[in-house]
C-alpha cells in the first residue's frame, strides 16, 4: 500500500491506540469490519487508501436495511444449534 514514515517502535505504539477504537464487541459486517480497519490503519500509516472495491459489498449492503438489521443480530447456539457442530 505504501511507505510509512514511522519507525517499528512507533507503529507498534500507533497500533497499540488504534487498538482501542477496533475491539471485538464494536465489529459489525457492514459499517466496521475488517476492511474499514485495514483502509483507516493504510490510510493513517501511508496517506493511502485501500482501492474502493475491497469493501463494496458493505456499501451495497448498507443499502438493504433487512440485510444491515440481520448483521446486527447475535446468533447464538440455542438459535441454531447445528451451526455450531
């Protein structure tokens, strides 16, 4: 993606904050996944974007709210007890 001007002490210190804005229970299909992670870290490091086409499937997807309602629902075992075999 690109050149950073930080040193590996200082991105690891760079990672270490960035590390409270991306946590676990804050991860969400459409609007904060992993590709939202890696474009804002590239984008901080580099100056540079990821290419619009990583994360199109979340901009689709933020157009269908039943999909974007289905991504904020939390399956659990006793849902569906064989996805969990």
């Amino acid at each position: 993606m690109g050149i950073t001007s930080f040193d590996p002490r200082e991105v690891r210190q760079f990672m270490e904050q960035q590390s409270r804005n991306y946590y676990g229970d804050t991860y969400h299909l459409i609007i904060k996944n992993c590709n939202h992670f890696s474009d804002d870290i590239c984008y901080k490091l580099t100056g540079k974007r990821i290419p619009k086409w990583v994360n199109r499937l979340a901009r689709i997807g933020i157009l269908n709210s039943e999909l974007n309602a289905f991504c904020q629902t939390t399956v659990s075992q006793e849902d569906y007890p064989k996805a969990f075999d």
